[in-house]
C-alpha cells in the first residue's frame, strides 16, 4: 500500500509535472526496486490510498469545464498500469473547482472500472466518501480470518462543506 495525501494538482502546469513525476517515480521503486536497496518483500503495490485534496479547486479560474476531470486523469495515467485498486477520500480543495458536487466527484472517481474502492459514504455517516479496507490475519498457510477494518471516510460534514463552497470561506469543518 502506498498513501499520497495533499497532491494539489493545480492549474500550473510545472508544478502538476513535478507532483506526477513524484507519484511516477514512487510508484516505480515499489514495482522496479532502487538500484542501491534490496528489499526482498517488495512485491509491488496493490493499493494506493490518496486522502483527498488531489486536485486544487480553489485554483480554479471558473472557465475551465474539465478542470477537476483533467487532472485526476493525471493522477490516473499514472496510477492505472500498475493496475493497483485506488481508495479515495475528498478533501476540501477537490469539490472547489468545476464540480461543486462531491457525489459527482465520487462518480467521475469511479469512472475508471472496478479499480476504485470509493463509494459514497452510508448515510448515517454525515460524510461524502467512504471505505474500510478488511485486514486479515494468516491463520495457517493461505488461511486467512479478517482481524479487522481500516476505515477511511472525509471530515466534511454535508451541511457545512456545502455552505463553505457557496461562501468561498475556508474549511474546517469536521463532523
């Protein structure tokens, strides 16, 4: 598993090439390895865990009608041929360009096939995205019991994050 938070893809070119540069270049020691370390467990990574704020919203100019969409596909062009599943939250920043929705957000997410393991958070979770990931526990050999969840959901209260988008004030709502 490999986590990115706070990637803040934005509307500048040089620094969205240096933030896709850096998901390259991590996401390829875990498959390739590094020249100068061994490690005998690497294996590769199955699981990319990104805790929201991928794209910049509040750099958005209001004119670009794919700004969210072109650079989450940045992240993706990277991400997809290593075929790992992706867990998404949403931050704050993602649902302050072209796509004020969150639940958009979560559907253009999932656009990409089954790889995603998001889903629009239960409604008795005051909340937008949502997952847990089971842990298991080897009990012998390929044998495995599920010992637990690692669940993930965003801070952002519904009432709160939509009153914040209207009023452009900053973020700090958590349920």
């Amino acid at each position: 598993m490999v986590v990115f938070s706070d990637l803040l893809l934005s509307s500048s070119a040089a620094s969205n090439q240096d933030t896709v540069s850096f998901v390259n270049k991590t996401m390829d020691y875990f498959y390739n390895g590094s020249p100068t370390y061994e490690d005998p467990y690497m294996e590769g990574v199955d699981l990319v865990v990104i805790l929201g704020n991928v794209v910049n919203g509040s750099d958005w100019d209001g004119m670009d009608s794919n700004y969210f969409q072109d650079r989450w596909d940045m992240l993706m062009q990277v991400i997809v041929p290593y075929e790992a599943k992706v867990a998404f939250t949403l931050g704050h920043l993602d649902a302050r360009g072209n796509i004020k929705d969150p639940y958009k957000i979560v559907e253009y997410v999932n656009s990409y096939g089954n790889i995603s393991l998001t889903f629009p958070a239960p409604q008795s979770i005051d909340g937008t995205t949502f997952y847990g990931l089971p842990i298991k526990d080897v009990v012998c050999g390929d044998d495995f019991t599920k010992a637990g969840y690692i669940v993930f959901l965003d801070s952002n209260s519904k009432e709160c994050l939509y009153s914040q988008l209207e009023a452009k004030e900053p973020a700090g709502c958590v349920s």
